[in-house]
C-alpha cells in the first residue's frame, strides 16, 4: 500500500536525527559500493591463496571529513519543505487581527479585543516568514505541514482549509522528501551477485550491504569471506 502525505512527513521528522547521526560517521556508502568494489575486485585477484590467509583491505583514503551526500540531502530536503510552507502558509494564513486604539479607546471591550488580537498574531501554529527564524527548519516545516493536511480543520486556527490543489502539492513534495531521505540512510540491506569467480574455488560471489554496515563480499560455495575490516576464511 502506498505511503500517505502523513507518513512521507513523518519520516521526515523522525528519521531526521539519522541524517545528523551520519554526517561525521562514515557509516554510510553508496551502494553498489562502486569507491571500494574496484578495490574488492583488486584484492580477489591479488589474493588467490590457501584457505586461511587473512588479508586486510584498505579503506580509500581521501574521504571528506563530512558526508557530502548527508549534506546534499539534508539542504535539498529542507529548501524543499520550507519553500512549500512558505508558499502554502501565504495562501491559506489568515492574517493577524488589528483593533485601532488609535483613538483613545479605554472601555474593557476594546481593551479585550486589543488582547485578542496580540494573542492572535502571537499564535504559535502560525508560519513564521521571518528569514532567520529558528523555526524554519525541514522537521519544523514537516509538521506544520502535517497539522495543514490534519482533518477537521480547527475553527479557531488562523489558517483557511486547503485546496485540493495545495494537498497535491504538499503530498509531491513530501513524497519526494521522504524518497530522498530513505535513499540516503540505506536502511535496506541488499545483496548482489559480482561477475567474478571465488579465487579459492570458483564459485559464486555476491556482495551484501547497504544498511549502514561495510559491505562483504562472500562465496555462496565455500563461505570465502572478505569485508573492508579485514577477512575470514
């Protein structure tokens, strides 16, 4: 079943810290792991040998001190979901109350409309414009989100109900955020098959990773191991 415009975002906001967790941990490579697979394939065929022999392979060197892909990803997605709020909030937020005291009002209606107003353009489920504002952040802007998409729309919210036009487009965007978030982390652990023989005996040889763990390289017949911390027979 396809995912909801609910749970696009809610990947977004609770996978998020995964994205921070990874930008300075090398745990994550692109998968196949084309950077250390040519390195694999150099090893095989240095290190036809008898069983046992335990060779480690050498991680290239060169690697930035952060994960640019992390980076790529984490101002992709942000630009993306601030953008829409910002577009979406100029179009459905109403705008604050305004009660003129310009001429000397003193009785307690007009200073209580006076108050509402000021709680009012004070409201904190308002979308914030305001460049530097804290709150413009990609988890911030997924959950505003989240509350525009909720159903029924709150009478005393100072928004205006969403088109279906302004639905479609959240869903998109959302969808596309939480694409680009899942292919990032590589939560999915898969496996392929390498063109080359086991340099023991021959057999098959697949490769299994992207799920965060170095990627190994192993022989389906006699179980030949070789993983970029080192090897097992």
């Amino acid at each position: 079943m396809n995912a909801t415009p609910h749970q696009h975002l809610a990947t977004v906001i609770n996978q998020w810290h995964l994205l921070d967790d990874m930008l300075d941990t090398h745990v994550h490579a692109p998968w196949p792991p084309s950077g250390r697979l040519t390195d694999y394939l150099t090893a095989l065929a240095e290190t036809a040998r008898p069983l046992g022999t335990v060779r480690e392979l050498e991680v290239p060197s060169g690697q930035p001190p952060l994960d640019l892909d992390v980076i790529d990803t984490a101002r992709t997605v942000t630009l993306a979901l601030v953008s829409t709020a910002d577009h979406i909030a100029a179009q459905v937020q109403r705008a604050p109350l305004s009660v003129d005291m310009g001429r000397g009002w003193t009785d307690s209606i007009h200073r209580q409309a006076a108050l509402l107003a000021t709680q009012d353009a004070a409201d904190r489920r308002r979308w914030d414009f305001t460049p530097a504002a804290p709150t413009r952040t990609a988890v911030y802007a997924a959950v505003w989100l989240q509350q525009r998409l909720a159903e029924p729309q709150d009478p005393d919210a100072p928004f205006r109900p969403l088109t279906s036009q302004q639905r479609e487009r959240i869903a998109k965007v959302a969808a596309e955020a939480a694409r680009r978030i899942e292919h990032v982390l590589v939560t999915a652990r898969r496996r392929e098959t390498l063109p080359h023989p086991c340099p023991h005996c021959r057999g098959r040889l697949v490769v299994e990773g992207g799920d965060g763990r170095d990627p190994a390289v192993q022989c389906t017949a006699c179980g030949w191991t070789r993983t970029t911390e080192g090897a097992v027979a």
